[in-house]
C-alpha cells in the first residue's frame, strides 16, 4: 500500500526498502502509534504526533542502529513492482516460436483451399464426363482424377463402356455399307453423335440405288424421303431429264403413229380398184 514517509512525507510503497526521496529505510523499520495511528519510526520513543510513549527503550538506541541514512542519494523506486524484463534470448525464441506457427496455419490453410479446389474441379469434370457421349472426354477424367472417388471413377468407367459398345457397333454398321444396319444404330442410339453421319451415308444409299435404277420412279422416291437430302437437286434434274425424255418418245411415237396411219391409209386407196 501507498503511505507517507515518516521522515520526509513522500509517498512510497509500505514495502520500499528505502525511501526514494531521503533515503531513510522503511521496509521492516515503521510501525504505527496505539494512541493515534500516526506511521512513525519504530526506534521512535515517542509518537511525534500526540507525544504518547511508544516504547521506552527505543530512546537508548541511537538514529543509526536502526538504519537512519538521510545522507543517501535518492534513489528511484517504482512504486508498484514491475514484471520483470524478457531476455534478448527469449525474445527471439517468441518470435521465433510465433513465425513457425505463422507458417503452419498458413501451410495447412493453403493445403485445405488446395484441396476444396481440387474437389470442386473434380466434381465439375465428372459432371462433364456423365453428359459427354465422346469416349475420349470420359478417358481423359480417368487419367486425370486417378484419386476421385470410387463411385465416381466406376459410374465414368461403367459409361465409357457403354460408349465403346456404341462405337463398335458403329463401325460395324459402316463397315457393312448396309442402310438396314445404319438405320438400327439411329433407331437405338437417336442421340449418338454418329447421328448426322450416318443419316448421310443413308442418303449416299438411296441416291446410288436411285441412279442405279435411273427411273422417275426411283428419283421420285428418293426426292419423297430425303427432302432434304445432299443429292436432292442433282435426283430432281435426273426426274426431269427423264420425264422429257419420255415426253419427247410419246411425241415421236404419236408422230409415227399418224405417220404410219397416213402411210397406210395411201397404200389402200393406191390397191383400191377403180370404180
């Protein structure tokens, strides 16, 4: 606690070892009075402030049995103790201490951002992967993701399968050169990216058994079901070309016909007896 110096009035700590201001000590050497409760020395005989006796003995000792020293140079004291001082050494291991444990949280924060990104694109990828209908998209996730979950790679290798599958019995169908077969590839996978692919090869067919058969009959078919088929103007020139070709032989043989009518008609009369 705070109290005044019996010597000088200053104020300083009850535990002081000395006064900072005239150098007397306190620590252990004050006591209060029993009459007033003034702080007063305890070598004092008397109390300084009602003059009641303290302790009459204390009158055969002189100032400096009891540790007097106004003479000392003031020292200054704190008066409310001070933690005590880190060393340069523990210091530099604090902050040692808290730049390595800096360096770990951000490690560990880099390696779980690292980690939800590598989750998110591999989610994004396997997404991809289950709409695409291109084996190669599916492949290129199993070669990329070899730690993606197990029902992620399964469901990718299970549809990459399905594709193969597909792919085979595509090949199949064009190596066949058989519109039949390329029409039951369309009918079973309407969806195949081979789709247009092989809608032309069909429309490749029946222009070719068209011009096989080079009828009207048969460009007209043609026309009729590839509407919009690659060969469409060239099967209509074809059916027109015909169709003038069979006009121009109707007209020959009518003009035949009558010729050959006048021609008989002539010889009758030429073999007709005269009347």
């Amino acid at each position: 606690m705070i109290i005044k110096c019996p010597e000088c009035g200053h104020q300083i700590s009850d535990r002081a070892k000395i006064c900072p201001s005239c150098g007397i000590e306190i620590a252990g050497k004050i006591t209060r009075c029993p009459d007033c409760g003034e702080l007063i020395f305890k070598y004092e005989p008397e109390c300084p402030n009602c003059h009641c006796t303290i302790n009459a003995s204390a009158a055969t000792k002189s100032v400096e049995d009891y540790g007097l020293a106004p003479e000392v140079p003031e020292i200054s004291t704190p008066t409310e103790p001070e933690e005590p001082k880190k060393s340069g050494h523990k210091i530099l291991w604090s902050t040692l201490v808290m730049a390595f444990v800096l360096a770990l949280i951000i490690v560990f924060l880099g390696i779980y951002f690292y980690q939800k990104s590598q989750q998110e694109n591999e989610l994004r990828a396997y997404e991809n992967a289950m709409m695409s209908s291109e084996p190669a998209v599916l492949q290129n996730f199993l070669d990329m993701y070899i730690d993606a979950s197990v029902a992620h790679r399964d469901s990718v290798k299970a549809h990459l399968e399905i594709l193969k599958k597909v792919d085979r019995d595509w090949e199949n169908a064009v190596r066949s050169k058989s519109k039949a077969a390329l029409q039951l590839f369309i009918d079973r996978n309407p969806d195949n990216i081979h789709i247009p692919e092989a809608k032309l090869i069909i429309d490749s067919l029946d222009f070719d058994a068209a011009k096989l058969e080079d009828s009207m009959e048969s460009y007209q078919k043609y026309m009729d079901t590839h509407q919009q088929g690659q060969y469409y103007d060239e099967a209509a020139n074809a059916y027109d070309r015909l169709r003038e070709e069979a006009e121009r032989t109707r007209l020959q043989a009518e003009q035949d016909s009558i010729q050959n009518a006048k021609e008989a008609a002539a010889a009758a009369e030429a073999v007709a007896p005269v009347q």
